[in-house]
C-alpha cells in the first residue's frame, strides 16, 4: 500500500551512501574529501531551496535533505540542478529575505521547476508531512469517513 | 463472451470505453446491435483500484508525449470516467444557442443544431442510468463538512440555489452499487463503484446482452474507407504490437479530443487529403477546456475536506447569463478537496503563501469554478509534422490561450467564491490566476447545422462520411459551463438509438 512511500526513504538514503563510496574509491584523501564538500554544499544548498519553496517549520533539514538527494541521484536531473545551485553563487550565505528574492528571480525558469514539481510530489506523499499534518492517506482500509467524521462539522454559524 | 472475426463486417466498431464510448456501445447492444470496443488501456478489477494517486495516474493516466498545456485523461478501460468526480448538471436552454445568446461575434462561437428540449428526454434517461443524486427518486447526495461550509458561505453572501443535487456517486446503494462511502479517493478510481464509471456499468451490461464484445490494449491507428468514402473498417495495434484489420459497418469514435483529432487527421487519404471527415477543416479546432479554477480556504475551525467524496455540492446563482457582469456565460461553483498533494498541485504559488495551508491542511475548505469558454478557432489540436511518440505515432500538439471573456470571468468567479469564505471568516485564501493544468475536453469536431462550420451533423454524424460518427465530447458546439459527462452521455445514449433506427431502416 505504502511503496512509493518506502521507495522515497530507501532512495534518499542510499543515494547519500553511494557518494561517499565511489568519492573512497577514488583514492586520493584531498581528493575525496573536495569531492564530499562539494557534493555536501551542493546538496545543503538545494535543500535550502526546497525548505523555501515549501517551508514548513515542523519538518526537520533531514526531509528536505532525503529528497533532494533522491532527484540528484536521477542522472537526468543532474547538470540541471547542479549548474542552477551554482548559478545561486553564495546563496547560504544570504539572509532568508535574500534567499526569497533570488528565487523569485528563477522561478520560471528550468532550475526552480526542477526542483519544485518532483519537491511537492514527493514531500505532500512523505510519511513525516502526513504526520504533521494528520492525514491519514488510504481510507478503504478502514472504510473511509462515513462514519468517521465526513459530516461532523460545528464550529458554523447557523444563519 | 461473445467474441467476432476481424473479418466481420456487420457490426459496429466503437473507439473508446469512457462515457461516450462505453454508453453508446451497451445502448447499441441493448437494442440488439453487435459491437466490438475496441479500448487503447487495459482492464482494471476492483482490486487494481488503490487509495493512492500517484500509482493510480501511472496505472490510467494517459501519459504519451504530448506537445502543449496538459488535459487530464485516462487509457483505461471506462476512460475518464474513472477518475472524473461525478458532477451532472445539465446544459441550459440558452447555452444550446450560444452565438444567439452570447453574440461572441470576434470568435469563432455557433448555435448548436439541436436544442434543450429535443436532450432533455435523453438527460432523463442518463441521470437514471448514472444514478444522478436529487433525480427520479434518489435521494439528495449527503451534506459532507466541505459542503456545509460551501452551503453556509453561500447563504451569507446572498446566493439561493446551493444543492448537493446532480452527483453520479449513489448516495444509497442502487443498481448494483453501494452506497457512497466517503473514501475521498474519486480521482484515483472508486474503490467500491459508489461512483458511476462505464467501467462497471456499461461494459458489463453490455457484455451481458450477447452482443459486444470488448478488446483491451487495443490501440486504433486509423479508420479505413472505399473508394465511395465510406468507412470500412480500423486498423489496430494490440497489446503484443500486432497490426489488425477489424471490419465494420459504421465506425463511433470516441477517444476524447486528443486521440479523436489525432485519429482523424492520420486516417487521411486521397480522398480525404485534410483528414477524415475534415472537408470543412474543423477537426481539431475549438477545442473549448472551461474557465476552471480554485479558491481554497483556511477556515477558523476544522474542515478536513478531504474526508469525503473529493466533489459533492454546488452553488449555481452565477449559472445564468448577465451581461452587467462584463462576460458572456455563466459558471458554477463546486466544492473541492483533495490528498495533500492533490491540494498542492492545484496552487500555482510557492513559499509560506502555499504552506499555510498544509500547515493547516484540516481548517481548509475549497471550490472549483468550471465555466463557459468561448469557442476560438485558433484553440486547436494538431498532429507534429515529424516528432513520433513511443509508438511511432505522430505527437500531438496542443495550442490554447484564454478568451479576454474568460480572464474576466476567472476573476469574477475566483473573487465571489473567496466572498464565499471571507463571510465565515477564512484567515488565508488562495485564488487561480491563471489556467490550470485541470480542464473538461470539448469541440474539436463539433456538431453544426451547417457542415462548412464543423464536423458532425445533429446526431454526431460526421457531415462527410455517413457512417461514421463521433461520440465524445469533441461533438460539443459550445462548451456551456457544466461538467460535461453527463451531456456526453445522454448524447451517446441519443446517438445509439439514431444509430440502431437507421440500421434497421437499412440507411446504414
């Protein structure tokens, strides 16, 4: 029922795994360690953009972090992301209200929507956003609402 | 089950299994007509049918490369009627004459050549066969939370005719089918089959009569005609890519605007150089999507919209045609909710004006406006003069842009719906800007009286080629604001018992 769901977690983490592994095989120690603070400020700063696109204050980094890392291990998605993050330039450093502004400079163009349209499919289907926000997914399961609270509003005025 | 020889040309070939073609199949074979459906997707049980709507638009999407805004259609068996939400108002009287009504003289805007009283039996017809709430004797669809705020908004501000009439998911079990369970899954398929889908309706009824016979994964590439210009038969691709020559009497189609266009322009020939029925060059053009939009609401006190059917209510004072309201036509304001991804996806904005409100995804209430649009030539389908899909089919292109008429009705509709809200005291709203990646699928072979502005006759009779009809929405000659299903529907029953008359008469 839930696949898509442990797909995205299996993913993010194992993309993160698989850097560190083939940075190793490269041999050299500078080397390695370049390639990882590379590879480290890359994925920082891309889920910076994610956390701004759709900040919730209830996610923790790690969310953001596992999804972005999920799309950078698509190769497809790679020269897009990583030539758009650097076009950012020093974007951890700017102020929240910097950061907004330079994304709203963007957001028509192909970096900020390859971000967002996969972002908001797989952060709104995460199980840590379901539990936040209390949604419960597949109904069928336990019969749906009808008679769990479909029509159980009170808070409206009567006239 | 009844099953036919590629080789026998007596019965009729129906091209689609969604409301056009999956009713004017069973209605055909209701009256004794054989048919072979013949439906590009695959067949789903019950089982196949998950409360989970990425799988479930990877399962019946219709996911092809296609050139332009996005249409939201489904290959599967029983089409779009899958995923629709169920909503069954009829056309009105004025909307039938639109260029009458409406004037719209810069567009390309025609009367329809039949009118409200010569459906309405029809209409009578299809709301018994789809269970249509507030009909014949079913009862009213129950009042869910999304609805009760719709209902109390709506009172506050003035507006009258709110109803939870005209839903196609049973509010009590009927037919075969149980009642509503208010799973909130609709777009993914109804687990349960509360909601009218020709997937098990129709096919099955029609299978039970011993006369249709449906093949899955069955692709049409093009209709074949003599040298009289009559058809003759379709070739098909099926699920192993094998070619095959089904013969037939007369031909429906009914694949939705996209696949009927492209279906038509690819089955050109030297007789038919434009395409197949095109004499008038109409095919493909005045494709009419709806005004469309949402308003969603964060309310004072809990909602959670999406616990329940995801549209159940209405309100319709904004149906008429006023013209002190700057716009020609009218449209109606229907509840809307959704998974929170669904919610997401439906809001153009980013950043905490998106976040507000799955931070508060229970407190949120929500609408969508479907609305009349113009018929535009220009708003047309084509098929790419060298780019092949997956298949080897010529892609489709698909060219829209919105009336000055529906930019100044979007803006109506989404500031009367936020008024809506704002009158129970909403603390965030969010309103459409712009066209949305959601849309109905009318007019790209439109009926008319006159055969040099459209495509088919009265009874969806292609003006070119007699015996070969369309039966989707693609007939419609104006877009009217409702929902279209159940008009597609009630067309298709008309169209079959045109059909089966004329076959007996011996003019088919």
């Amino acid at each position: 029922m839930r696949t898509r769901r442990r797909f995205i977690a299996a993913t993010g983490q194992a993309t993160l795994g698989v850097w560190v592994v083939t940075s190793n095989a490269h041999g050299a120690l500078a080397e390695t360690l370049s390639v990882l603070e590379a590879d480290t400020r890359l994925l920082q700063t891309l889920a910076r953009v994610a956390r701004l696109i759709y900040p919730h204050d209830g996610l923790s980094d790690s969310v953001y972090v596992r999804i972005v890392g999920d799309l950078l291990g698509d190769p497809q998605n790679t020269a897009t992301l990583s030539i758009g993050a650097a076009n950012l330039g020093e974007f951890l450093e700017l102020d929240e209200a910097q950061q907004i502004a330079a994304l709203q400079r963007i957001e028509n163009g192909p970096f900020f929507n390859a971000v967002k349209t996969p972002l908001m499919g797989a952060l709104y289907n995460s199980p840590e956003l379901w539990t936040m926000i209390d949604y419960a997914g597949p109904s069928f399961p336990f019969g749906g609402y009808i008679n769990r609270g479909f029509d159980d509003i009170d808070w409206l005025p009567t006239s | 089950m009844k099953t036919y020889a590629l080789t026998d040309d007596s019965v009729v070939v129906v091209i689609g299994s969604g409301a056009g073609g999956g009713t004017v199949a069973n209605e055909l074979a209701q009256q004794g007509v054989d048919v072979v459906c013949l439906e590009a997707g695959g067949r789903m049980s019950f089982a196949d049918i998950e409360n989970d709507p990425p799988a479930m638009d990877e399962r019946m999407g219709w996911l092809d490369k296609r050139i332009g805004p996005g249409v939201w259609l489904c290959k599967t068996v029983g089409g779009t009627t899958v995923r629709w939400s169920g909503i069954t108002p009829r056309f009105l009287a004025h909307e039938f004459k639109a260029r009458t009504s409406y004037g719209l003289n810069a567009t390309s805007t025609i009367d329809w050549p039949l009118t409200l009283e010569e459906l309405e039996p029809y209409y009578d017809r299809a709301e018994d066969k789809m269970g249509v709430s507030g009909t014949g004797d079913i009862p009213l669809y129950p009042e869910t939370n999304n609805y009760k705020v719709l209902h109390a908004g709506a009172t506050r501000v003035g507006y009258k005719q709110i109803t939870t009439k005209h839903v196609a998911i049973n509010p009590v079990a009927r037919d075969g089918r149980p009642g509503c369970q208010q799973l909130g899954f609709c777009h993914s398929g109804c687990k349960i089959g509360a909601k009218w889908s020709t997937l098990y309706t129709e096919i099955p009824k029609a299978e039970a009569t011993g006369h249709f016979e449906i093949r899955p994964n069955s692709m049409v590439l093009k209709i074949d005609h003599d040298k009289t210009g009559k058809v003759t038969g379709v070739v098909y691709r099926d699920r192993d890519g094998v070619l095959h020559e089904q013969k037939a009497r007369a031909v429906c189609v009914a694949g939705n605007v996209v696949e009927t266009t492209r279906l038509l322009l690819s089955s050109k020939s030297g007789l038919f150089p434009e395409g197949l029925a095109n004499g008038s060059g109409h095919v493909g053009r005045n494709h009419m999507r709806h005004v469309m939009g949402f308003v969603y609401a964060v309310m004072p006190g809990p909602v959670n919209a999406h616990r329940a059917s995801r549209q159940n209510g209405m309100v319709l004072d904004e149906l008429d045609h006023r013209e002190e309201r700057g716009f020609a036509g009218g449209y109606i304001m229907e509840t809307a909710a959704g998974a929170p991804d669904a919610l997401m996806g439906t809001m153009s904005t980013w950043g905490r004006s998106a976040t507000a409100f799955t931070d508060r995804y229970d407190h949120v209430a929500g609408l969508f406006v479907t609305g009349e649009d113009p018929a535009e030539a220009s708003n047309r389908i084509t098929l790419h003069p060298t780019e092949k899909d997956e298949a080897g089919l010529p892609v489709p292109v698909l060219e829209y842009a919105d009336h000055p008429n529906s930019v100044a009705m979007r803006k109506h509709a989404m500031s009367a719906g936020a008024a809506i809200y704002e009158s129970l005291g909403a603390t965030h709203l969010y309103m459409s800007t712009e066209l949305t990646g959601e849309c109905h699928n009318m007019g790209v072979a439109r009926m008319s009286e006159n055969p040099r502005d459209g495509v088919t006759n009265k009874w969806g009779q292609a003006h070119d080629v007699p015996n070969l009809f369309i039966s989707d929405g693609s007939v419609f000659s104006s877009s009217a604001a409702a929902n279209p299903t159940l008009t597609i529907t009630a067309l298709a029953i008309r169209q079959a018992e045109h059909i089966a008359e004329r076959m007996r008469r011996r003019e088919l």
